[in-house]
C-alpha cells in the first residue's frame, strides 16, 4: 500500500497472479478427481473380474498359482490406488502433503513386494532382507512423524 491508502500497481499485479494460480490449481483438482475414480473403478472391476474368473478353475488339483499371484497383486495394487489417491484428497482439501501420508503410501507399497515376492516364492534372502529393512525404518519414521506432528492426528 503506498502512503495514501492506495495499494501499488506491483502488488496488484501479484495478487492477480496468485489469484490466477489458485484457479488453475484447483481447476486441475477438480479435473483429476474424476479421472482418479475412474482408474480406481476400473482397478477394482479388474480385481472383481480376476476373482470371478477363479470360480470355474478353483479345483485343488487344477488350481493355477499363477492366476492367484495375479489377483493378489490387483488387490494389493487397488489399495495403493487408494492410499494414493488419499494423499492427493488430502492435499485437494489442504493444499499441503503430509509426510505421514506419503509413508503410508510407501509402506503399503513395500510390503506390496514383500508379499508379491513371498507369493511367488521368487526371492532370495537378500531381497526380502532389504525390503523388512526398509519397512522397519519407514515405519519408525512413520511413527516419528506421528509423535513430533503440530498437529494432533484426527479420528474420522
């Protein structure tokens, strides 16, 4: 504001820009969203349609591991799905991303692998290792983010 209670054309020129870049931020929001439940539908409809799939072959003898490590990675990949798209609706209602969030997403994911890996039984020690390692910190993380945390966390 200049000394006689006009405000400066510089500042009123960032304000528009600000203003102009929450508008397209949101408009960006509001146009993923849609585009974020559709892949979750069909990451679940695919998951459904596996699961379906399995009925006319679910005799012991005939029984293909294979088909079951599939449907178990398309379930596990629909609930990354949906910690992802809670981090960003979270973000969407914030307008910030919270450490905790993005670790709950990465540690879902990790032990996405470490059961991929243990259902397929295709692993070595080193890998799996490696994997419960990286769990073990990411949770302590998580739980570091949760005691030092401005914020107490909510009960919805």
């Amino acid at each position: 504001m200049a000394s006689d209670g006009t405000e400066r054309p510089r500042g009123r020129w960032r304000g528009l820009v600000f203003r102009g870049y929450d508008i397209a931020v949101d408009a960006v929001i509001l146009g993923v969203i849609p585009l974020m439940l559709v892949a979750l539908a069909f990451a679940f409809l695919e998951a459904v349609a596996s699961t379906i799939h399995l009925f006319p072959d679910f005799r012991p003898q005939t029984m293909d591991t294979f088909t079951l490590r599939v449907l178990v990675e398309q379930i596990l990949d629909v609930v990354i799905l949906i910690e992802l798209f809670n981090t960003f609706m979270d973000y969407a209602r914030t307008r910030r991303i919270r450490l905790s969030t993005l670790l709950d997403v990465t540690i879902v994911f990790s032990l996405r692998e470490v059961l991929i890996k243990l259902y397929g039984q295709k692993f070595s020690a080193k890998d799996i290792i490696t994997l419960v390692v990286v769990i073990i910190v990411l949770v302590i993380a998580r739980s570091i983010t949760m005691r030092f945390s401005p914020h107490p966390p909510s009960r919805a």
